[in-house]
C-alpha cells in the first residue's frame, strides 16, 4: 500500500485591514479571511483608530490591538471560532473604556 504524507504549513498572516463591519486577513499562502466584526465585539466597539492600531504577532500567528485589549489567533479565525470573552466581562470592559 502506498501512503503519502501531506504536510500541512501553519497559517501566517501577512496583510489585515478592517472594512465597516468585518476583519479581513490575507494569508502567506494566497487564502483571504473575512470574519464579522460582530465575532469579536471589542474590535467591534473600537473606534477607527483602536482598530487601525494593531499588529501581528508570533510571526503572523495572531494579531494583537493594544488599545483594545484583543488577540486573535489566525488559527481560530480558520476554525470560525468567535471572541469567547463572558458577557460580563465584555460589560466591565465597556464601562471602563475612556469615553471618546
């Protein structure tokens, strides 16, 4: 019997941008990523700037928005895993949020 095996690289981003109302991320491999922003609700509630300061981290495992307190891995956006982040501390977050 003949068997091959299939060797699987690990997803990297290479590009982000964020649109009105999704995240869209381009992979080293060609793959394009669009994601709601209602998936991750701080990216969602950040303002344009918070959203337009990000970066990637792990060599393009993840990205990272400091002002936004948010990492998303580029693993769970393949799975179509959303923010697993509690309701109520979705809320502690959004009361102590400097207003703008």
């Amino acid at each position: 019997m003949n068997t091959s095996l299939i060797e699987i690289e690990k997803p990297f981003a290479q590009e982000v941008r964020l649109e009105e109302d999704v995240l869209v991320v381009e992979l080293r491999d060609g793959r394009v990523l669009s994601v709601p922003l209602v998936w991750y609700p701080r990216l969602f509630h950040g303002s344009p700037e918070e959203r337009q300061n990000f970066r990637l981290i792990g060599n393009g495992e993840g990205i990272h928005w400091p002002d936004l307190d948010e990492d998303i891995s580029i693993e769970h956006l393949l799975k179509g895993i959303p923010s697993r982040e509690s309701p109520a501390s979705l809320q502690r977050w959004l009361q102590n949020r400097p207003k703008r």
